[in-house]
C-alpha cells in the first residue's frame, strides 16, 4: 500500500513513531524539525519502487494517521516547513535513541563515508559539571560504561534503564559462532580486541584474535553486528578465564542504544526538561546548522 501525503501530514505520523509523544514538547519539536530534514534528504531512495520513503526505519518509522497524537502535531504545526541547512544545502539530521552519553562522529560509525562538519561527536553533558573531558583514558571510559553518570540521556523517566548501560555474559562458543557467520573462519576464539576508538569513544577497530587467524572489523555498524547485534558501539569487553588455556566466555558492558550519530533522542527530552527550546536543543546536536523555512 502506498499513502500519498504531503511532507507535514507525513512526519504527523513519523514524529510520534519515532518518539514518545508524552516526551516534553520541545524535544517533539526538535524530532519534527530532524525528521522533516530526514524526509527532505532521503525522499527518492525507493524511486524505482514506485514511492519515496518506505515506512520503516530504514528511512524512519512512519506510523501513519492511526498514530497521530494532539502533542506531536502541534510540535509538526510550530515547526511548519522548518529544516536545519548547512551550506545551503538540507542537513542530513540523523539521530538515534541514546547516545550512552557522548554522540559519534558519523564516518566512525559508517566506514567509507565522508565526515559531515555538522555530525561531530559532542558530550551529552555539561563538561563542567560532571568534571569530565572527552578523550577519556581507558580506566575512566570503563568507568564511564560501567556507571552511568548524569548524562543528558541518563534518564529513567524517559529512557528505560537498560538502554542506558547494559552488559552482557557470553559463552565463547555461541561468541565464536556469532562471529563466524560474520567474519569468517579463524579458529578458536583467544580474544576481542579493542585496538581503536574514536575521539567520542565509540569503537572503530576490533580484532578477532582466533588461534589460527586474526581477523580486523571496522567501523561501529560493523562491529556491532559481528559482535551479534549489540546494542551499540560503545563497549568494552573482557575474556573470562576458563579452566584451559581459552577464555570460557566473554563479557561486554556498554553504553546506550543505536548508532549515536546526530541528536540523542533521550538527550533531547532531558535538554527539554532543563527548559532548553527546541532550536537551541538542535543547535546542540548538529553543530553549526541553521533553522531555515523551506515553505
Ligand atoms: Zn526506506
Ligand atoms: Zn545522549
């Protein structure tokens, strides 16, 4: 089925599928600005199907008008026609649910592509106030991923807690299998190596120590579905000792939900809380872009 609707009847559906339409009003405010520009900038990609944005998140969750709720339509109608632009041209507003604390440059997460000026990695806190500076060292990131500090999207009331920090016990053969089906044979699996990490922390570099190869995996998106679909690229991760000399399972922890590129939904609405606007809420996140009406 395909529904012909214009741009602001469109994101009446989206923005309430995309986010909770109890969330505060403006961070649905900065949700419709985002996906109007979503809309704008991926209309076309199923062309030779016969329509322009499909209704999943592979462009984004459109609910239709069974979903439509009083509160995200006002934040569609306050917001009419208004998109983000970087040089002239529709900034392409990706966001994700939770950034566990610190967004990601897009080209760590997405190997191959060309870094946007506006999707740079940035704290989702107050440096000054919780003390803490981006780079981390290693001990202090771990730290950071295993206690949840009062990040922006540190929210229970929002968010529930384990899309916030998360962890989890692996044994080394469903590990090994996982792997396998995603890299290849290389034996038994010795260990999961993190050699590299972006300035936000997330992971760009992994090796896969078996015993007779050693595998390399770039890039969060890939790492996270090697690694069998973890909840995010921002992780650690630890062999635990087995009676042999091979690890008996392996252990990550890890911060957030999703790819953690562009705005943080669950930022958002605890900006929003804060009595931050929507367009100050927006500048945040894409840095360097203008609200523009397009109509
Ligand atoms: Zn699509
Ligand atoms: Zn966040």
């Amino acid at each position: 089925m395909i529904n012909t609707v214009d741009v602001e009847t469109y994101l009446r559906g989206v923005v309430p599928s995309e986010m909770p339409a109890g969330y505060p009003v403006e961070a649905l405010k900065a949700q419709a600005v985002a996906g109007r520009g979503q809309a704008f900038v991926k209309a076309g990609r199923h062309r030779r199907e016969g329509f322009d944005l499909c209704a999943g998140p592979h462009c984004q969750v459109y609910g239709g008008a069974t979903i439509e709720d009083e509160r995200s339509d006002t934040a569609v109608e306050e917001t009419r026609g208004e998109v983000l632009v970087w040089e002239n041209r529709v900034a392409d507003t990706l966001y994700s649910s939770n950034c566990g604390g610190h967004t990601a440059n897009n080209e760590d997460y997405w190997v191959g592509q060309r870094p946007e000026p506006y999707l740079r990695g940035a704290p989702d806190f107050d440096e000054a106030e919780l003390g803490l500076s981006f780079p981390l060292a290693r001990g202090a990131l771990e730290r950071f991923l295993k206690y949840a500090p009062a990040v922006n999207c540190n929210h229970p009331g929002h968010a529930r807690a384990s899309t916030i920090r998360w962890w989890s016990v692996t044994p080394r053969g469903e590990l090994e299998e996982t792997l396998r089906r995603e890299v290849g044979e290389f034996g038994e699996l010795l260990d999961v190596r993190i050699m590299d990490r972006g300035e936000s922390g997330i992971v760009r570099d992994v090796a896969v120590v078996g015993s007779r190869k050693l595998v390399r995996v770039r890039g969060g998106a890939d790492i996270r579905r090697a690694l069998g679909g973890l909840n995010s690229a921002f992780f650690a991760v630890e062999p635990v000792k087995g009676e042999g000399e091979l690890p008996a399972a392996f252990v990550i922890w890890g911060a957030g939900w999703g790819h953690q590129v562009g705005m943080c939904q669950v930022g958002a609405a605890g900006l929003a809380g804060k009595g931050w606007g929507y367009r100050r809420i927006l500048a945040k996140y894409y840095q360097g872009c203008e609200v523009k009406r397009r109509y």
